[in-house]
C-alpha cells in the first residue's frame, strides 16, 4: 500500500544549514520511485522551496492553505482571504517593533518588509536568524503596501525575535484565535503565523488524503514546531524531531533524531523496507458484476489493496467492466493499475486518468513507436506511471527501444482479452529479459505479469516481477487457497 509521507520544512527535513541531506535526498528520492508520496507543508512559499522540491511531489505552502500538486500541476486553495482588521493588526505589531512581516496571495506571491534598519544591526538574539529564508531580501514597503488591499490574502506572519514574541503573540491569539476567527500559531518561537479558522496542516493532510485515495493508517507526518501539531497529532503516525518543542513531542507517537541527523532518512527507508515489495492484483475480469462490492470488501479482509482494471474495446475479442465501477473501487480505497487492450489508447486515457490510478499500460502493439511516445507522455501529464503492454510473443528487439521511457510494463503470459487461459510457459524469456535489462540499465521501471498465474505455479515469475495479475487463479480459488496466494506474492523477499 502507498505510504504519504509529509514533512515540514525548516527544523525539519532541512538542517540548520538550510540544507537536505544526502540521506535525506536518498531516502526521498528511493520514496518516489517506490510510488509513495513525499510531501512538503509549511509555512513558506513555494518560491523559497524551489531548492529542495527534486524528490517531492506535492507541497503545502501557507500552513496548509494552498496544495500544488507538482507533477499534474493541479492547486487547491484551502480557506478563505484573511480580513483587513486582521492585517492592521499585523502591520502595527512588526511596524512597533521594526520587525518582519511577510504576506502571501492566493497567487502564491510571497512579499516580506524588514520596518527596522537590517535585522543583523537591530537584533542581537540569535533565534531570529535561525528559522527561514537564510540572507532574505525584503521588498520596500511603499512598493508593496498596495497588495494587502487585493482581498486575496491567504497567509500573514510577523517575525521576531523569541524574546519580545510572547506579548504580541498572545494579544494576536486571544483575540482571534480563541474566538475561532482565525487560526494563530507561534512558530520555531519567532513568528506569528495567522491563517484562516480550520486551514492548517492537518486539513491540508486531509486533503491531498481525499485526492489520492490514502488511508491515514499508511500517513507519517513530520515536524519539529507548534504549528506541525495538527498535522502529527491527526496522523496515523505522528513523528517528533529530538529538536521538537515539547508541545509537539506531547502529542506525536514517535520520537526520532534531529534535523541535523539523518534520522528522517533512517526512518522512511525502515517504513518502505517494511513495506511487502511485491502486490497481488486480482483482475476484474474474474469478478462476479452482480457481487462487486460483496467481493471486494472480502479482498480488504484478505490484505489486498490492488485491483488490475482491463479496458477492451474490440482490439481483443472480450469485454471489460463499465467504468463506473472506477469509482466504486478506489471509493473502498484500493489502488488501480489499468490496461488498455484498445486500438487507439489515447482517446481513453483522460476519462481513466480522472480516477488517478497508480498506472496505465497499453498494447504496444497497436500504435507504431511515435505513437506510443506521445501516449506514454500523455499519461505521465497526468502524474500516473505510464507504461506498455507486451503479448507473450513478442520479440525483444520490437519494444527494447521504449523501456528507458517507461515507469511501468505488463508482462502479457497469455494472449490478451480472455480469462482463464493457461500460463505460456515461453512467455517468461520476455519477463526475464526486461528483469535482466532494467538491472543492467539501472532502470526503475516496475514489472507486472499478467495472465495464467496460479498458486501452484506463481513461483515461476516472483524472482522477476513486482506485480502479479491473477484473475480466475485467485477469485475461483478458496479462502485456504487464497491466503496462501496472499502469502506466497505478498509476504516473501523473492529478489
């Protein structure tokens, strides 16, 4: 199952030199291969996360109040402008104080305005250079003053040092927070951050949840501040850094070792490695229509959370389920890998990627090799691993050319478009050769096979594959039988 994993920024996934680490980049990076969901949410815009958002896939800017989704670039806004009473109050406190504020817009444009001399002449406490943007350059705020009366403020802070924070920080939360207006937080203990009332981390988490299909069991959210305590304490894992406040390390379920360890490195990579590398699709072809759900609330119980969807539209001689049986499946929370069996696999690729599934394949064999590069890259607009389908007796040299494309191959050990065949026992040199061709090319593709897999004979493909496909092999079979498929596929290290 997908694991989310989201982190806050500063004190957090970074050091204290503003720096990832390399564990850090290793651990993140070996994350999004695996098909898992690395994630940034913090109080900063996006503009000053620029340097760390190689390995990411989503950020949470604002505390939550805006998600970009960074591989489809879809954007959601959470919650609604903050009031000018309350931008007054902000703008008093930083200009008293000759202090930071900063602001952002729903456009994402971030401005920040320095009221003292230079921060490294007026401050002498050291907490103030700690957290943020390191050497930041302020805007004049004669030239941006302008911008606070657009209505579209998402997000408001005032920076300080830790202490002179605690008078205007609690004047700001008694007056807006306790009355439920807005939310106020205290951050690293040099800002006041104001978002609106129910945006925070944890709506944000719930979010990107509802978009992806993520349960909460399989979330980790990480963080070290005050406003990190939504998000960890709603999390189905909660994690502190030793470098926590105790607010934070009060309500989180684990404690780990600090941002300037690779403790957040150490721990995402013990997760993954947790985490069954290989999956058991049974394939809808073999479901009883009439007893859909019945069914697939009997694989929940069986420890399956993946579902192979064929689509044939006549390229194959059968039929496959409507696709509002989609919404069904991924409505339960089960993943969806997605073949197209079709003759041209670009007119459905749009009304299939609404459901975001994990993948989709097609039969290469049906488009020519310019086709199917304007297919792969069509699918992977979408955010969703694209990938080809190969039939049993295809020749290497016919596909070779596209496997440094894909994220994904269906390895076909049947003819495609009929249940119940007999596993081809020649087609296992395709799947070998693009085991043996991903290993020599240090390649991250993943491999799935399709077609005759039974248990007495699923031992044959584990040593190569990822993902087994079975239909009539693991739906027809008894609950006995079935467990032990599940066993055999999903809880065994066969690499």
């Amino acid at each position: 199952m997908k694991k989310l994993f989201v982190f806050d920024c500063d004190g957090t996934l970074i050091n204290d030199n503003r720096e990832l680490l390399p564990e850090t980049i290793a651990a993140l990076r070996n994350a999004a291969h695996e098909g898992h969901y690395p994630v940034i949410c913090t109080g900063r815009g996006i503009n000053q996360l620029r340097p760390y958002l190689n390995q990411i896939k989503i950020v949470c800017t604002c505390n939550g109040g805006i998600i970009n989704f960074l591989e489809t670039g879809d954007e959601i806004i959470n919650g609604n402008p903050i009031a000018r009473d309350v931008i007054n109050d902000l703008i008093d406190i930083a200009m008293k104080h000759k202090r930071e504020l900063q602001w952002t817009n729903d456009n994402q444009e971030m401005y920040r305005v320095y009221f003292g001399t230079t921060p490294e002449q007026d401050i002498q406490d050291q907490s103030f250079f700690q957290l943020g943007t390191k050497n930041p350059v302020y805007d004049k705020w004669e030239d941006v003053r302008h911008t606070l009366n657009d209505g579209n403020i998402i997000h408001i802070a005032v920076k300080m040092e830790t202490s002179k924070i605690d008078e205007p920080f609690n004047f700001i939360h008694e007056k807006y927070h306790k009355s439920q207006k807005y939310n106020v937080v205290k951050t690293g203990d040099v800002y006041i951050d104001v978002d609106p009332w129910g945006v925070n981390k944890a709506t944000a988490v719930k979010l990107i949840q509802r978009n992806l299909g993520i349960k909460n069991e399989n979330t980790y959210c990480f963080g070290d501040s005050d406003n990190d305590i939504s998000m960890v304490e709603y999390a189905g894992t909660g994690v502190a850094l030793w470098n926590a406040t105790q607010n934070l390390k009060n309500v989180a379920d684990v404690i780990i070792g600090s941002n300037n360890e690779p403790a957040i490195a150490t721990y995402v990579s013990n997760v993954i490695s947790q985490t069954s590398n290989k999956v058991l699709e049974p394939s809808l072809l073999a479901f009883d229509i009439d007893k859909l759900q019945e069914q697939l609330e009997e694989l929940k119980q069986e420890g399956i959370d993946t579902i192979h969807y064929d689509v044939m539209d006549g390229y194959v001689n059968n039929k496959s389920f409507d696709i509002e049986h989609m919404q069904l499946i991924k409505d339960m929370g089960f993943e969806i890998v997605v073949h197209f069996m079709v003759y041209d696999p670009m007119q459905w690729i749009e009304r299939f990627a609404q459901f975001k599934p994990e993948a989709i394949t097609f039969q290469y064999e049906a488009v020519n090799y310019s086709e199917a590069m304007k297919v792969l890259k069509k699918i992977k607009s979408y955010g969703i691993k694209a990938g080809i389908a190969i039939k049993p007796y295809s020749k290497y040299t016919s596909y070779s050319h596209l496997l440094d494309y894909v994220d994904f191959l269906t390895m076909m050990t049947v003819e495609p478009g009929k249940g119940g065949q007999s596993f081809i026992d020649d087609a296992l040199n395709n799947v070998k050769y693009v085991h043996k061709y991903r290993k020599e090319n240090n390649l991250r593709y993943k491999i799935e096979v399709d077609g005759g897999i039974k248990l007495d004979n699923v031992y044959k493909v584990l040593p190569y594959v990822d993902y087994v496909v079975s239909g009539s092999g693991y739906m027809g079979s008894s609950k006995t039988a079935r467990s032990e498929f599940v066993n055999k596929v999903m809880g065994e290290n066969n690499d």
